[in-house]
C-alpha cells in the first residue's frame, strides 16, 4: 500500500515540480546562452558547452568549467587550457570535427589538426565566409556553425 502511495504522489507532484523548477532552469540556460552570442572572441569554455549541448552529452544550465571537464573525459579536450582562453577558428573547427565524428579527407586523415578541420569544414559548407584557422571566431558565428553541422548532420551529408 505505501509503495502505490508513493507513484500516485510522484505521478501528482510531478508536474507540479516542473512547472515550478522548469522556469528557472530554462532562465539560466537562455542566460548562458546570451553571454556566449555575445563573446568576442569566442573562449574555450563557451565552445565546450555549446558543443556538448549540441551533442546532448551536457545538461543545459552547467557551468562552463564543467563544460570544460566534460570535454577532457571524452578526450576531445585542448590540454592543459583554461576556459577562458579565447579560440581560433581552427580549433574549434578541429572539437567540431572530433565531437561530431566528422571523417575529413586525405590530408586531414595524415595530418589532424585545426589547419585541415577548417578545411573540411568549409568544403563541406558548415564555414561559410571568410575561413582562416588562427582567427578568432565570435560566439554567434560558433553556434551558427554548428547549426550547419546539425543541418548536414540531418541531412546526411556529414
């Protein structure tokens, strides 16, 4: 009898919980968000959480060190970097790659790095527009890229 109890309170107060937590948590994730479509350039720790949103492998409203962290424990980390670091095109281009499980051509399977991400990427049509790897990148352009890349991904063509 208390275990019928409890699921129909869990089934009650479910909705009641959401509706009352949901709000708040989605505020700071937009919030987030707002911070990164306005960074100039672009910094480490905001192009790990918006990949790994992207990716579904983070939750929405987690900080950016623990974007950081994430990205490390999936191996695809830039090491020793803090998060504030600003990024280049390039490297981000080459998480973009990794995260995503985008298969470059002949010179990026002989030499991976962020010269040949940017590459492959712009052949591809995720970059658009002016495309060197040492340049910094601003979070608004970061997030449409990777817009493109879940379009492509789609799509099937990546």
């Amino acid at each position: 009898m208390k275990t019928l109890t409890h699921k129909v309170l869990a089934l009650v107060m479910a909705p009641v919980f959401f509706l009352t937590l949901a709000p708040p948590l989605q505020g700071q994730s937009n919030e987030v968000l707002d911070a990164i479509l306005q960074e100039e350039p672009l910094t480490y720790g905001s192009a790990a959480y918006v990949l790994l949103l992207a990716l579904g492998e983070l939750e929405e409203g987690a900080s950016l060190t623990n974007a950081v962290a994430a990205l490390d424990r999936l191996g695809h980390g830039l090491a020793d970097r803090p998060g504030h670091d600003p990024l280049t095109l390039g490297e981000f281009s080459h998480l973009a790659m990794g995260l995503f499980g985008i298969s470059g051509g002949v010179w990026y399977r002989f030499l991976p790095g962020p010269r040949y991400a940017t590459r492959e990427l712009v052949y591809r049509g995720a970059l658009q527009g002016r495309a060197y790897p040492s340049m910094h990148l601003s979070g608004e352009r970061a997030l449409r890229i990777i817009g493109r890349i879940l379009t492509l991904r789609e799509r099937g063509l990546l």
